[in-house]
C-alpha cells in the first residue's frame, strides 16, 4: 500500500567513521546556520553541531521533497485523479521541513549523548575525511531523487558483486556492524503499519480492519521491503563512498563499533522510527479523506 523508502541510511552511514579524534570541532557560530523548524540549535548546541555536521538537516531537506515528490504516486495508485489541489497542500504540509525537524528533533532525548560522546563526534567531523564523507553522502543521496540515477548505481552494483570487488565485502562488514538492513526495514515495516492505522481512523473504509489484519498485511511486504532496501543501499553506497580508500572504509568500521558510534546510530534510527510513524499515520489520515470520497 505505501511505499517503503530506507529512510534513515544516510545518517547511520556518515557517523561510523574511524582514524584518531585529535582536532576539535571549528567554533562556527550557530545563529548564521540555524536550520528551519530547529529548536535544538538553542537548546543544545553541541549536538545541533554534530547534527550539521554529519547533513542531518541537508537530508531532511531531501526527505522532504521526495516526500513531495510522492504524492503524485500515492495519488494514482489509491484515488486516481480525485486528489485535485488539495492533496498535494496536504502533503507538502505534512512533509514540510519544518515538521521534519521538529518531529526529528522532538524524539531525541536530551540526554542521549554524553559530553565525551559529543566531543568524541564532533571532532571527527571536524576532520578532512569526516568533511568528505558527509560530502560523498550528502551528494549521493541527492542524485539518488532522480531514478535514473538509482537505477544506473543498481547496474554498477550488481557488476560490482558479480565480480567479487573487495568493496562489497567492505560495505557488507559495515551494514553488518551496523544492522543496517534490519534496522532499516523495521523502520519501514512500522512506517507502513502508521500508514495504515491513519487510513482505518481516517474512515477509508466502511468496516473496522482489526489490528491483527493490518498487522498481518504490513508483514506480508516484508521480504519485498528487505530486497528493495539491500538494493537500494548497497548501490547507494557504492556512489556515496566511491572517494574513500579501503583504509578510509576500514576506519569508518571500526568507529561504528565504538560506544560514541554506536550511540548515535541507536538514537539516529530511534528518531526516524518516531518521525516516519507520525508522518505516515498523517499521510493515511489524509488518504483516507478521498479514499472515502471515492467509495460513496
């Protein structure tokens, strides 16, 4: 019924990288560079730092536009041609960026990092290949709104597993250390489930769908889900990291295996869960009115 996105990728991608943390964050002042919807920028500006540093904000941005970008295909699959001007408003409201940023930010606890966590993070980004990791992500994922390009990378990853490149297992020992592939389904599988309660409490159907039943048809897309995600990952990753050395790869492992690493990746992907639940469950809501409106 909706569409499954690896939504939250990027980001446990751009926190796992390694070497030694000698140099300190820049002192950069946050007022110049204060995101839209942010209130963290205020309330916590050491993480809004590491926030900025690893793109947080540039792929919510992303997010929100293939968000967009959806309604189009959710419209023909669901109420062809019903939607008029008044879906998309609905959906450029619910994915604005500003809702983004505050639903992402909302769900992270305040005391999610400790001070030797944050200065730990901090001051890789700050490095020359912390910058250039971001870079290679930020980039990657914004190409990747064009499914030319999606498509393309697919090609360049199925040669590149068929001929048995290094990088490949490289990639796979960091999915793998980071549960990449489980994490991200999961995400997907609990966004598709928000979706369908915002349809049944929206009224798009005559007749109450018990929990069981929407349960059961979420879990029935699963292996779909998965196969779309290691797809979609693996060759998004091939481009994002394409600039990096095996040793560069090498590091960004070991540091995804470190408690600061580990820590953010938990409260990153714990973050996406809650914002893309919220936004699904209003995007089914908001179906559910011309879904009715079709059906009478």
């Amino acid at each position: 019924m909706l569409r499954a996105l690896p939504f939250a990728t990027c980001f446990t991608l751009s926190v796992m990288a390694g070497a030694a943390l000698a140099q300190t964050a820049p002192e950069t002042p946050v007022e110049a560079q204060i995101a839209p919807g942010s209130v963290i920028a205020a309330e916590n500006p050491e993480l809004y730092t590491l926030f900025q540093a690893i793109g947080l904000y540039d792929v919510l941005e992303i997010m929100s536009i293939e968000g967009i970008d959806y309604a189009d295909d959710l419209e023909a699959e669901m109420f062809p041609g019903q939607g008029g001007a008044a879906w998309p408003a609905m959906v450029a409201q619910t994915y604005s960026l500003e809702r983004l940023t505050q639903d992402f930010e909302a769900a992270v606890p305040e005391d999610a990092f400790s001070a030797d966590e944050l200065d730990t993070l901090n001051a890789f980004f700050a490095t020359e290949i912390g910058r250039r990791i971001v870079e290679g992500e930020i980039l990657a994922r914004r190409e990747f709104i064009d499914p030319v390009v999606e498509e393309a990378a697919n090609i360049v990853f199925r040669e590149e597993l068929a001929a048995e490149n290094p990088r490949i297992d490289q990639l796979r020992a960091f999915n793998d250390a980071n549960a990449l592939i489980d994490l991200n389904v999961a995400g997907a599988l609990n966004s598709n489930f928000a979706f369908y309660r915002g349809l049944v409490d929206g009224g798009a159907f005559d007749v109450e769908l018990p929990e069981d039943l929407m349960l059961a048809e979420v879990w029935s897309q699963e292996p779909e889900i998965r196969a779309e995600t290691e797809l979609w990952l693996y060759s998004y990753q091939i481009v994002a990291y394409d600039a990096l050395s095996d040793a560069d790869m090498d590091a960004y492992i070991a540091l995804s295996e470190s408690p600061a690493g580990r820590v953010l990746n938990r409260t990153l992907f714990a973050a996406f869960d809650a914002m893309f639940e919220a936004v699904s469950y209003d995007l089914g809501a908001a179906a559910a009115l011309f879904v009715a409106g079709e059906e009478t």
